[in-house]
C-alpha cells in the first residue's frame, strides 16, 4: 500500500531527471493504453497523473516521489499516429536516452492493451527493451472492458509471440483501473524491486 505520493518534476531532457539517490520504476506503453490511470489506481489518487481520453497527454518524463523511499515516472506514450516525424524522433531520442542511461531505474512496465490482439509496435518495442537490457515486466491493461475469456485469449496469443522473439515468459500483470484488479499483485511486485 502507498501513503504518501507526491510530483517531484516534468522535463523532457533525461538529463534533468531528479537525482538518482533512490529506486525508481516507470510505466510506459501505447499513447492511452492507460499509464496514467494505473499511476493513479497505484497510488490512490484521481489526478496525481494526469489522465485523457484523447491520447497524447502526457507529453514529459513526470516524476514522482512515493513514501519518501522510491521513484514512480509516468512516460508519453508511443505510437500515437497524429505527431509528426519531428516530434516522434524527439521522443524516441528522449525515451531511449532515459530507459538506457537511468542509472537507478529498476524496473519499467510496459503496458499492452487487453482488448486488442497482439500490436507490432509493442513487440517491437518489447525487443528493443530487451536487446538494451532494459528490465521490464508487461502490464495487460483496461481488463474490465471485455469478458475475462477475452482478455485471457489476448493475453495468450499476446505471449505466444512474445515466446517467438524471446525464450522466455516475461513477469506480467492483468489491471483495470476501474476496478483495482490486479492492484495488489502489481503494487507486491514492484515493492520487491525497490526494496531490493
Ligand atoms: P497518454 O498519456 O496519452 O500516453 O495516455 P495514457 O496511457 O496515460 O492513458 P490514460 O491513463 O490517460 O487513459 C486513457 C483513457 O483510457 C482515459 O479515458 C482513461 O479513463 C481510460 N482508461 C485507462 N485505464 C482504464 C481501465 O483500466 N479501464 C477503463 N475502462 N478505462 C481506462
Ligand atoms: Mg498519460
């Protein structure tokens, strides 16, 4: 459980990022995949993240301080089809620089849409993690929309290409931030990973 979250800082250069004095854990995945939201179900709180039903809010590298001990960052989302080229290339350089070079980031969660089956641009982000040897885990997010069969065959088929690129299974995590599914499960997790 979190007690206590508060915004530390928004930048759009890595470099600017808070001092890495402490864990830290992001969130990342799709434009409106829902990133925002879970930080909120998290954290227990409606807007500590802001949150759209547009995709494209969150636009910077957002800190936050959680319980005084840890770091929790809400990142834009990738993939949204309406930025120009400019724009996407600023937030890749930005992006990569950030999950590459982050000296205290211990894990980052990359959030997949339950609804949809499996998206070519979140494998492929998922392979560039992996071959930078960024630590993730996967989110499987929005749950409460669909029947649970439904999300349960995304979630299959979403692994069964994830084991054709990788050899294994990543950790994953079914939400909804609607009704905190899978809160306690993803919140033990990430407990384990700051405190280690
Ligand atoms: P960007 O910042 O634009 O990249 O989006 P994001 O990934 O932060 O998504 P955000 O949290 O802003 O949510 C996008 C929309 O999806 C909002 O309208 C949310 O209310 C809705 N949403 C997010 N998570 C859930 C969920 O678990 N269930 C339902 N039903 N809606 C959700
Ligand atoms: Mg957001």
């Amino acid at each position: 459980m979190i007690h206590k979250a508060e915004f530390v800082v928004s930048n759009t250069n890595p470099g600017n990022c808070p001092k890495p004095d402490r864990a830290e854990v992001a969130f990342i995945g799709r434009s409106n995949v829902g990133k925002s939201s879970l930080i909120n179900m998290l954290t227990n709180r409606k807007e500590l993240a802001k949150t759209s039903q547009k995709p494209g809010k969150t636009q910077l590298i957002n800190h936050f301080k959680i319980d005084d001990r840890w770091f929790l960052v809400d990142l834009p989302g990738y993939g949204f089809a309406k930025v120009n080229v400019k724009v996407k290339l600023g937030w890749e350089q930005m992006i990569s620089t950030y999950l590459t070079k982050r000296e205290n980031l211990c894990g980052v969660f990359v959030l997949i849409d339950s609804r949809l089956e499996p998206q070519k641009i979140d494998l492929e982000f998922l392979l560039w993690c992996g071959t930078e040897g960024v630590p993730t885990a996967i989110v499987f997010t929005k749950a409460d929309k669909q029947s649970k069969n439904k999300t349960q065959q995304n979630i299959q088929k979403f692994l069964k290409k994830m084991r054709e690129i990788f050899e294994e299974t990543p950790d994953y995590f079914v939400t909804s931030s609607e009704t905190g599914d899978g809160k306690d499960e993803l919140l033990d997790f990430i407990m384990g990973l700051v405190n280690e």
